[in-house]
C-alpha cells in the first residue's frame, strides 16, 4: 500500500480544448464518434450532429460523460482525427503516470462511484464533464504496480469471458430448445405417446374433423343470431401451404376459421388521464402475461368506442400487431372491461378451443408469421387479414389439453435451467465487483499482485 498516493486525476489527463458549431467548415470532412460502449470500443459514423462538437486526435482517451462509470472510455487508435459532441470529453494522457488499462477497470469501481458522490454535486447522475472529472483525488499505484495489476485484471476477465460464452452458449440452447418443444407439440410429436394411449379420444366423434365440424356449426348459429357477422369464406388449405405434417387425427384449416373473432383495437391515440377507463398498448403485452400494473387510462367517453368493436373477454388472445414485439401473444386473464391499442384480438369458443394451445402456436409461429407474412419494414404490422389465414393444425379437443400440460410440464423444467443459469451469469458479475473492490478499496500490495501474475 505504501505504493498508493493521492493523486488528483487532472495530474495525468489534459484536456483538449476546443469547440466548435457542428456547421464549422474545419470539421466538415471529419467522420464522428457515435457511441463508446461499455466494453470501450468506439464506434463511428458519417451522421451529421446539430450539437457543439470537440475533436478527438489519435491516441487521446475519449469518455462519455453520461457513462464513464459503466465504462464508456476508450483511447481513440484511428489515423484520423474524428469528432464528438460535447458529451464526450477528449484527454491527452501522460503514459509515465498512468497506464490506461489500469484506469479503464477503476472508474468501474465503486472506489470511483464513491469519489464522484464525495466530490461532485448529483454524483454519478451527473454529465460528467472535464470540470467535475479533473479535479478528482484519487488513491493511485506508483506505474509499475498498475501494470501488475492490469495483468491480474486480464487473467480474471480471460476466465470470465469463458465462462460467460459458456453461460451465454447454454441461454441459446435453452432458447432453442423451447421453439423445439412448441414445434414438436404443433406437430403433434409432443402427444405421440399420450395417442397411442387414448385411441377412443381422437377418433370417431372426437376426430378434429368433427371438432371443426362444430366449431363452424357455432360460428353459423351466432351469425344466424346477429351475434358475429358473416365473413368472407377464406380459401381451403393446400398442400404447399402445409409446413409439416400432422397425425392423421388432425385436421388443417386457417386461423380464422376457428376464430368467432379477429379485430383490432384503436387506429388513434387515445388522450391519456391519470384515472378512468383501462388502457393497454403494445408495450403492455408479453408472452408472459399483461402487464396490468403499467397500465394507462382514457376516458369513458373512448373506451365505449373500442368496446363496442372489440369487446375482449378473459380467455381470448391479444396479438401485438405493430412494431418490435410484433406477433406477441397474451392470454386475457381479467374479468374487466379495458380498451387497446397496436394488437390484434382473437376470439374463440373456449368450451371447444383450448387458449393455452392457441396461444403456443402463435408463439411458435412469431418469427415465421414475420418473415413470411408481415409487412412494414421498421414498423412491422401484422393485418387482421394476414392471422385470419395463417395455416393452422387443429388437434382433437382431448389432445389440445394433453399438448399444453406436456408444454407447461417442460417450460417448467426449462424455467428451473434458465434460472440456474441466470444466476451463474449473476454470480459472475458479483465475481468481478468483489475483485474491483478488492484492488481499489483495499490496494494489495505488489508482491501479492505478483502471485496472481
């Protein structure tokens, strides 16, 4: 420790000064800086910027000033100066002093959050400029021992970036291995078994035949009662529009065909109050369930509007169909009346139908549906149009039942994996805290630096 002396930062960073107008003609040709991340490579782009901009010279070291302390610095290598805007912060560093690998692990150290809170008003919330930043007294190692302590920093990171491609490789196949499970039970090879078991529940009456049989028998008896209106009769399923094949007790038809609904929500923005009527959008819906405790609320004035056209149920199906979570599916699970927005409703007759299973096929079927079927480019949409025709592989009605309980049987194991394997990735950057703590707070000795060398 003898070897530690504080030191303030100001001492081996120099700025470098300059500002200029971002129409300034001496920066014109310059590419700029558009993102440091967090692992410190820089990334640059040709984008104008309406911001004051500084100039950054080969080998200076760049840091964002919103977030250094998650380590957003780098030391700039190109050939050519770039520009950045006045986020960032450009410093000439004096390499007798201090070895920049050394710095970039510091200032992700709770020593350096802990420096920032005692001498810079706002702390880490704060844009960190070179004002704030300079200033800074810090507890620094003579340049010989920074080095032996980067060396140790390197092997730790060497093993956890191992580990971490392990953990990450088993989150991948976890992932896999769950669109596996849905296709395999879409298939029908999920329930193989549970067929040959129960021969008397998928034959006969109970073929899917008849089960699609009086699905459409209900869909008739509701249009003749004014109930629903009467559709256009989609077009019968083909042999290239079938994907797989499916057992002999199945029966192919389109999505809509089970359907006794398929509609949208609202095709404007409602206005927003503090209190009313239930609102939910996009952001709302995940396979995991509706986020009812983020809801938002509209009048009661605009929830008549929607309700009347979409009427949702508990037990029917929202369908996010618009944007990056496009093809989403939730399950319905409240008995109260709410208003949407950017989804698609389904609706179906659920003493026939088995949600759990539609909603499983939607899920597996998301990314096909969107590379296939969606339009939109940057603002994917999926059409009421386009679910009403998506192939769909209707098991008997006992079967529907045995599929989900097979699911929900092995989502549950793989939910046990993902949640060990969520906290190695935890432990992991616990690890990696503990050994930043262990150099900044309690600064070891060289010598036992060494004997990790």
């Amino acid at each position: 420790m003898a070897n530690w002396k504080s030191t303030r930062i100001g001492k081996f960073l120099k700025e470098r000064e300059g500002r200029y107008d971002p129409a300034d003609s001496n920066i014109q040709s310059l590419k700029r800086l558009n993102k440091i991340d967090f692992s410190g490579e820089i990334h640059l782009s040709d984008k104008d910027s309406k911001t004051d901009m500084i100039i950054v010279e080969p080998g200076d070291l760049v840091i964002s000033g919103i977030n250094v302390s998650k380590g957003a610095l780098a030391v700039y290598h190109g050939k050519e100066p770039v520009t950045a805007t006045i986020h960032y912060s450009s410093y000439i560093f004096d390499k007798s002093q201090i070895e920049i690998e050394y710095f970039k692990r510091f200032v992700k150290s709770e020593a350096f959050v802990k420096a920032l809170k005692e001498q810079v008003k706002g702390g880490i919330k704060t844009e960190i400029k070179p004002k704030h930043f300079l200033p800074l007294e810090i507890d620094l190692p003579d340049i010989e021992e920074q080095g032996i302590i980067v060396s140790f920093f390197q092997n730790i990171e060497n093993e956890m970036k191992l580990l971490n491609e392990n953990i990450n490789q088993q989150q991948d196949y976890l992932k896999k291995l769950r669109q596996q499970i849905l296709q395999e039970a879409i298939e029908g090879k999920l329930t193989a078994d549970w067929r040959n078991k129960n021969p008397k529940l998928i034959s006969g009456e109970n073929h899917a035949s008849k089960l699609l049989e009086k699905i459409k028998a209900e869909k008739a008896r509701l249009i003749k009662e004014g109930k629903i209106k009467k559709e256009k009769p989609l077009a019968p399923i083909t042999n290239n529009d079938k994907s797989f094949e499916i057992p002999d007790s199945w029966v192919w038809c389109c999505l809509g065909d089970i359907c006794t609904k398929v509609t949208d929500g609202f095709h404007h923005t409602p206005r927003k109050f503090k209190e009313g009527a239930i609102y939910i959008s996009a952001t709302h819906i995940r396979e995991q369930g509706i986020d009812w405790k983020n809801c938002l609320y509209i009048s009661a004035k605009d929830h008549a509007e929607l309700f009347k056209k979409a009427y949702p149920q508990k037990g029917e199906i929202l369908i996010t169909n618009r944007g990056a979570g496009c093809g989403t599916p939730a399950i319905i699970d409240i008995n109260k009346e709410f208003s949407f927005q950017n989804a698609a409703l389904i609706g179906f007759n659920q003493n026939l139908l088995k949600a759990k299973y539609i909603f499983n096929f939607i899920l597996r079927m998301r990314e096909i549906v969107m590379a296939e079927f969606v339009n939109g480019g940057l603002q994917p949409m999926l059409s009421n149009v386009v679910l009403k025709t998506i192939p769909f592989p209707l098991p008997p009605q006992a079967e529907q039942q045995a599929i989900v309980e097979r699911i929900d049987k092995l989502m549950t194991m793989i939910d046990e994996l993902e949640k060990q394997v969520t906290e190695r990735k935890d432990y992991s950057e616990r690890l990696m805290q503990s050994v930043l703590r262990e150099v900044f707070e309690n600064k070891p000795c060289e010598r036992s630096m060494t004997a990790y060398k």
